[in-house]
C-alpha cells in the first residue's frame, strides 16, 4: 500500500511543531516569492452529512472544497498541517491550491485564512493569530465580511467567490430598487 501522501508540500516548505506548542505548521526553509506554489490539497471528496460524522482530527485538517462538500486528506501529508492567520501569507488558488500573496521569508509560518475556503460551521474557534488584525473569532461566516471581501480579492475558492459575486448582485438589485421607489414617491405632502 501505497504511503504517499494526499497532499503536495514544496520542497522549499517543512511541517514541524510551532515553537509555542500549539500543534504543526508548515514553515518556510527557502524565500518564496509572491505568486509560488506552496502547496496542493488532496484527499477524499465527503459530503456535510457524511463529513460531520468523522473524527475531529480528520474534519480539523480537511479544507472545504465546495458547497458541502470537504477534502479529508487520506493518507495525511505534511501539506495538511496548513494553519489559519488573520493576516495570512498565502491564499487559494482555485479549489485545492495553496499560493503565497507576499515574498515569505526563511523561517516564516506559513498560513492562509479560512475565510477564504469556509462557508460552512465545522471548524470554528477562538483565534489566538496574535495579528493586529485578529478577528478574534473565526466562524464559517467570515466570507461575508467586506474588509475580507477586499482584501483577499483572487484568493477565495470559487465556491466562495460565487456566493460573494450572487451577495454583490442582490445587494446591487436592492440598491437599485431603492433608488425606483425613491423616484416614484411624490415630492407633494399627500395631505395639507
Ligand atoms: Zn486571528
């Protein structure tokens, strides 16, 4: 049987244990310019009802790939050992790419924010990123938020990013709407 993992990890990458004992990550062993490759996801495809029965281990390193649907790595790599950072050096490149979105340097953790994959509540927690920009808490409902909206523009799974641009329409129709009724309201007090 085959012990090759599911996942792709570069070579210029190294999963090990973070210095303050908070489980694995994966760091940087080489510069990585903007725009590199990191990393592929791989695993099993399960849908929600199947996937909210798996043991936590498999559903905290899983990445979900579509609406209800979630990459359980199978066998575990050391690209599965991705964490989440509200001001990440990487983001997604379609479904199951991991590219970096700044240089990283020697050493550097690297880390996306699941946000950009997350639509669903399987894997929500109190963030301890330490980042200014810390949310705090990270929910499967981070993809709507605006600031992230912008600020990760390229970088959702098409899966996010469609329910984004299906958000901006309805928001656009509304604003449209808003706008018909505000003309057709008479200028004239109804009564005097
Ligand atoms: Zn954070």
């Amino acid at each position: 049987m085959s012990k090759q993992p599911s996942s792709y990890l570069s070579s210029k990458l190294e999963a090990r244990p973070k210095a303050n004992g908070s489980g694995n990550g994966i760091f940087s062993l080489e510069l990585i310019r903007k725009g590199e490759l990191v990393a592929v996801f791989g695993g099993v495809v399960y849908e929600w009802d199947a996937f909210i029965h798996l043991p936590e281990r498999d559903r905290s390193l899983c990445i979900q790939v579509e609406d209800r649907l979630f990459l359980v790595p199978r066998p575990i790599g050391e690209g599965d050992y991705v964490n989440h950072s509200c001001n990440p050096n990487a983001g997604l490149s379609g479904q199951i790419g991991l590219v970096a979105i700044r240089d990283i340097k020697v050493g550097e953790e690297v880390c996306f924010d699941y946000a950009m994959s997350d639509t669903m509540p399987y894997d929500e927690f109190e963030c301890g990123c330490g980042q200014p920009t810390c949310r705090g808490k990270v929910t499967g409902n981070d993809w709507q938020k605006p600031e992230l909206q912008k600020r990760y523009a390229g970088f959702f799974s098409p899966h996010v990013q469609r329910k984004i641009d299906a958000m901006r329409k309805e928001k656009r129709a509304f604003e449209q709407a808003m706008r018909m009724a505000k003309k057709f309201v008479s200028p004239m007090p109804l009564y005097e």
